[in-house]
C-alpha cells in the first residue's frame, strides 16, 4: 500500500493541502490507483499530478506488471475540475496525463462505477482494457457546461464507437448505460458488482499475455462517410444553431474523420480553449455552481424538521402539479378541496397529465400508478392532522389564504410546516392568521409545478430557520432547486418580470410591432416571445388583477374587452387559426395601436433591436439589483437560477444578473439613465443611485 498526497499547499485549492488524493493498492503484481477525491474525483490538479507522479513510478518498478485506475467513493471520476476553468491550466493537464497514460510500457485498464464523465472517461479510455459495473453511467456532458471533450474525447470516441453515435453522444451529453456501453464497445466487460476485483483479473491475464499500455494500439479512423456525417450533424444541430459548443463539437469529430490524430488532437484543444474563455461557456458553467450552491446557507443554518407526509390546499392547476411534484419523489399527499366537483376535476386532471406521460413514454405505466396511488383527494381538512408539510395552493387572494391558514392553524399538529404558494402576496401577513408564525414560509412553485424546476423558498419575519431549513431540504428532494427570498410584492421573480414588460405596451405604440418585439426576444434566446406567451397564458389572468388593483394598461385592457384573451379565444394579440397555436398578425391589433399612438400624439417610428432589449432586460436587471440591496435576494447568481429555471431566460447567457455583470453595470446604468431622460418614467432609475 501507498498513497500520494495533494501536493504542495499552492496546489491545493481542490483538494486539501498534504490530503491523500491518490492511493496505491497492491494485488500481487498488479498496481491499483484508487482516485479518492471527494465527492466526485473530481479531475483538478492535485489528482493529476498525484496520478502522474504515481503512474511513472508505477511504470518504472520492477515488481509490477499492470496497473489499474479506480475511485474510491460513489463514483468514478466525473470530469475535469469544473472551478479550475477559470484559472490558465496547470501542468500536467488531462492531455498530458493521457499521454503519459498511454505511453506506459504495461498493460492499463480502468475500473468504473458511478458517472463516468468527460475527463473521467478520457482517461478510462486512454487504457488498454475497462470494466463497469452494471450500474455504471459513461457519457461527455462538456457541451452541456458550453465546451467540447478537451483532453482526446473527440477523437477516439468516433475512432472507437463511429462518428454517427459519437456525434450523438457528444452533442447530447446524455451518458449512456453500462450495457449500452459494452454493446458500442466503450467497454470490454460488464460485472453485477465488484469491478475493481474484476479488472484485477484482466490485468493479471493482459499481463501474462505480454499485452501493452494503450500507446502502442492505433485507432482506425471512424469509417462514416462524410456526406452522412454532415448531414446527420446539420439534422442534430438544428435544434441548437444559435449556440457555439454544438457546432464546435461537430467540427472537432469532423476533424477526427479528415485528420491524423495529432492534428486533431491540436486542434481539439484549440477549440476547447477558445470556448472555455467564451461567453458561453462562463455563463454555463455559472449556472452549474449557482444551482448547486442556491439556499447552501439557510440548509445548514439549522436541522431541517422530518418530512414524511404532505398535505396540498386545492385542486386547481398549482396544487394538482404540487402534489405531483411530491408523488413524484415517494412522499404522499393529501390534496384538499372545497367541494367533490372540484376535487374530482382536480384529480381527473392529474389523471390526464399521467396517461399522458405513459403515452408519451416518459413514464412507465407502473411508475405512474404507483405514483398516483400516493395522492388522495379528500374534501375534509381533518385528514391533514397528522402531516408534516402543508402546502396551499388556493385561490389568490389575502382573505381566502387568511382564512385557509386559520383553519390549518386549527386542524394541523404542532411543528407541522405551513406553507404557502403564493407568488405576490405578503407571507407576512398570511402568517398572522396563525398563532404559530414561526412555522409559515413561502414555497412559491412554478407553474406547471410537476415540471419546472425552481422553488423561490420565502422566508417571513418570524419564520422559524429550522422551518426555513426544511423547506429547501424537501424541495431538494423533490427534485427542485430552491431559492430563498424575502418578502415583497412579486418576491424576485414576478418583481422583475414586472420591470421587464413594463415597457412592452410603450414599445409598440411607439413604432415597434408585436413581431419584432418577439422576434427580438427569440434572437436573444428566449424560448418564446413575451406577446406570444401572453396569448399562450391568456391575456384574461393579469386583466383581472389589474381591475381589481384599480390598474389599466393599454392595448391589453381593450384587447380583452374584446373578447380577445389570447390563443383559448383564438384571437389575442395575434389571431390563431382553428387547432393551431401559429401566432399570424392581426390588422385589427395594428389598428388598435395607431389609434392609441395618435390619441397620445405619438409620432411612430423605427425601433432596434437594441432600444427593444434595453427598454425591457435593463429594468428587469435594475428591479434585481434593487431586491439585492434590499436583502430581498441573497445573491445575483440566486436571481439568475430564478430566472433561467423560472422563466425561461437564455441558460447561455448565465441568467441575467450574469449577463448585466458581462456588460458592466455601468454601461447598464448609463443606458437607464439614458432611457429615463427619453421616456421620463422612474422605472429606468439606477437601483445603486438611491
Ligand atoms: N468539478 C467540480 N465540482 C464538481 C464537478 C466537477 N466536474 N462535478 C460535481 N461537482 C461538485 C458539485 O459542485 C457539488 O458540489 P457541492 O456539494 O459543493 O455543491 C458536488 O460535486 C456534488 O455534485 P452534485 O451535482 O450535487 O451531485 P449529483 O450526485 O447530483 O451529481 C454528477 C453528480 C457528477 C452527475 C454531477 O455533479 C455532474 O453532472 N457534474 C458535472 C460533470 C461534468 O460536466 N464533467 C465534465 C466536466 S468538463
């Protein structure tokens, strides 16, 4: 046995100064490098140069014959050091590691289990031999973090599986399964378990057998024509055409099909550099470590409180994809409702959405009826005396939510949680309808709640931190990721996005037209225009909370006087034809829009692209700035995760507090100030201007 420590303290960012990352296990004459980098072997520089240093002595002591890679721990090398991509690259890096790999004199082979990702599967096919265990996981998800495979990946994986499933698990990033890998011929052996014992096996009979390291084993060149790969790569690119790493991908396995592998190996790495000091790539890998670190800090404040059962206040749209959201992840759920009519519909709903999901086949029929199983409907409050959690979803309205939390204050055991889901009101005052405050929170969902991703956690004044705790510890389990926020009008999201269209109805009065508008978003990276949405989610819902706030906005306010509520009435700010949801311009919305412009004496004219964004993305990044000085939000990247998961804004582009801060807030501010001299409206103050 041996070890090799984590280097000199310089080197120590990943790992801890002198903390063993490498250790050597003898069996007989075979060597084994046990990788042991909490959590994920991670690939940084201590594991490298340990690996390095183990592996030339390794090679040049007499009394080994093979050696072996392993991982200590739930997993196989993950990959690279997703942080060390800020920094310039230390030697050795993966490259040179590989090289040293394959340029052994005896037979390499890799034990793998748990995810075998991106570096962490270069370095396993830099071996002679590799066995998985059965439920192993081997895929390259860089172009997910805005990068290609830098370190060979390109190159020998079309070489090795072909370019057509190369191509497809590489733009992907999906990894594939150990038995799926065996058939590709990523690797030579599957074992139910223990495959370290197992590679021990190979390597002692590759040993007797005289085989050698990798080195010496030339890769053929993948056989696919060209023809076919181009267009096979222009058919998956389709769907990705405005983003770089999907492209460069395509060109690296392109160049591992026309040129030798040195010269693709060179120019692999060019492209990998060029997109790890991108735009692209530094926004998603933001994204990476802002969700994973999102609600870190409230999680461990205090001891989250046991969660087993779970209650849901209405049946309507958010509370039936609440329940399921819970189901889901194995917990059951009570859902309450005022009446049999309504819970029947609510439950037939929940129905629909999983016959659904099983036609679809993204959910086997057993999974589904297990997971339906877990949801009772019931009309009686009692039954939620003994959960854990309760979480409302009613109607949208102070006096109804009062009334639901006096009633749960009554009927619900001591210590149990009592959420609400709302998503403007003040949770403050919802709690006082109790006489326990202190045991209320904010779980805003997004809806449909069974699908999207991120929960804005809301603590109260006297919201207890083992409260606020389990709340972000039970949306972790269910698969979300949790985001707390302070109270306010709208919380983070809905605020901003309040800021961001407030501008949306001046813009086209002024000149703009609806298309351009939502043309200009899409360009941006939006899934879907912010007209086009309002006609998806129906111009009706935010009418109504105008009327009763005494509020009016033009266009939208006539708009639904007409009738015209968006793509259910056929006829919003577009026209939809029967059955399609093709927004096709309306002359009749056109001339509502001159009107008003010649009734506010607004000469029409020409708007950009540019003013567009400005008029819209600044406000809303100006509306965060604001809730950050208000100790609303926690931290920009927290806004950000908020909005890419919550809203739909471009991932690529880090979320928009990411992508201000690329920028530079003081561009971002001279423009407000700009656009505050030319409209006169508050709205375009600069929040750190008091
Ligand atoms: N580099 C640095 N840190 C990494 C990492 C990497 N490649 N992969 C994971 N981590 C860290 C996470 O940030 C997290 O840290 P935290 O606990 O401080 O928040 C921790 O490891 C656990 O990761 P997490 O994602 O929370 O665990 P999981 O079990 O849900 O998922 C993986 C594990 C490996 C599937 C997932 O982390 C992943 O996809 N990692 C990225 C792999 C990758 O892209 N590799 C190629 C890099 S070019």
């Amino acid at each position: 046995m041996g070890e090799v420590r984590g280097g000199t303290p310089a080197a120590a960012g990943e790992a801890d100064a002198g903390a063993v990352v490498v250790r050597v296990e003898r069996a007989g004459h075979v060597a084994v490098l046990v990788v042991d980098n909490p959590p994920v072997n991670a690939l940084g520089i201590a594991v490298r140069r340990a690996l390095r240093d183990a592996l030339l002595g390794l090679d040049g002591d007499v009394t080994v014959s093979a050696i072996g890679l392993a991982a200590a721990g739930r997993t196989f090398c993950v990959g690279a050091d997703i942080a060390e991509f800020d920094k310039p690259a230390e030697s050795p890096t993966l490259r040179e590691l590989i090289a040293t790999l394959r340029g052994l004199s005896k037979p390499t082979a890799a034990a793998l289990h748990g995810n075998v990702l991106g570096g962490g599967l270069e370095l396993a096919l830099a071996c002679r031999l590799r066995v998985a265990d059965a439920g192993c996981r081997l895929g390259f998800p860089e172009v997910q973090l805005g990068l290609i495979p830098g370190a060979g990946g390109t190159v020998y994986l079309p070489r090795l599986i072909g370019a057509e499933r190369a191509l497809r698990m590489i733009l992907s990033g999906e990894p594939v399964a150990a038995a799926e890998a065996l058939g590709l011929g990523l690797v030579d052996k599957v074992v139910g378990d223990h495959p370290r014992a197992a590679m021990i096996e190979m390597l002692r009979e590759a040993a007797e057998a005289g085989l050698r390291s990798a080195g010496g084993r030339k890769h053929a060149r993948a056989a696919t024509p060209l023809p076919d790969f181009d267009v096979l790569a222009a058919e998956l690119l389709a769907k990705n055409k405005d983003l770089e790493a999907p492209a460069a991908c395509v060109a690296a396995i392109r160049n591992s099909l026309t040129m030798d592998e040195d010269a693709a190996f060179a120019e692999e790495r060019r492209i990998f550099e060029r997109l790890r000091q991108g735009k692209e790539s530094r926004a998603l890998r933001h994204m990476f470590f802002a969700e994973r670190s999102a609600g870190r800090a409230a999680a461990k404040a205090a001891r989250p409180r046991p969660v087993e059962s779970i209650g849901v206040i209405g049946a309507g749209t958010m509370g039936t994809g609440i329940a399921m959201a819970f189901a889901a992840a194995g917990l059951p759920v009570a859902v309450v409702e005022r009446d049999s009519g309504a819970l029947a519909a609510g439950l037939g709903r929940v129905d629909t959405l999983y016959a659904g999901s099983v036609s679809r086949g993204s959910l086997p029929p057993e999974a589904a009826a297990a997971r339906r199983a877990r949801v009772v409907g019931t009309t009686d409050y009692s039954m939620l005396a003994s959960c854990d959690l309760v979480v409302e979803a009613a109607f949208e309205d102070m006096e109804v939510k009062r009334g639901v939390f006096a009633r749960l204050d009554a009927v619900c055991r001591p210590g149990a949680i009592l959420a609400t889901n709302t998503s403007y009101l003040d949770v403050n005052e919802i709690a006082a309808a109790t006489g326990r405050p202190e045991d209320v929170v904010g779980m805003h969902f997004f809806s449909p709640a069974n699908v999207m991703r991120v929960v804005e956690v809301v603590r109260a004044n006297r919201t207890d931190p083992a409260v606020l705790a389990t709340a972000i510890a039970v949306s972790r389990r269910i698969g979300k990721v949790p985001v707390p926020v302070g109270v306010c009008h709208g919380f983070v999201g809905n605020r901003m996005l309040g800021a961001r269209n407030a501008q949306m109805i001046d813009l086209v009065i002024e000149g703009a037209m609806l298309q351009d508008v939502d043309r200009t978003f899409r360009e941006f990276g939006w899934p879907m225009g912010p007209f086009e949405m309002w006609d998806m989610a129906g111009l009706d819902i935010s009418w109504r909370a105008r009327k009763a706030q005494g509020k009016a906005l033009a266009i939208a306010d006539e708009l639904c006087a007409q009738g015209r509520f968006g793509q259910k009435s056929g006829r919003g700010f577009y026209r939809y034809e029967p059955g399609s949801r093709t927004p096709l311009p309306d002359e009749d919305v056109t001339r509502l829009i001159h009107e008003e412009a010649r009734r506010r004496g607004v000469q029409r004219r020409d708007i950009e692209a540019t003013e567009i964004i400005e008029r819209t993305h600044y406000p809303m990044v100006n509306e965060g700035m604001r809730t950050l000085e208000e100790a609303v939000a926690n931290s920009a990247s927290d806004i950000d995760v908020i909005w890419v998961l919550g809203y739909g804004f471009p991932r690529a582009k880090g979320g928009p507090m990411h992508w201000a801060s690329d920028i530079g807030w003081d561009v971002v501010a001279e423009r407000l100030d700009h656009w505050r001299g030319k409209t006169g409206s508050d709205l375009f103050r600069p929040a750190t201007r008091g």
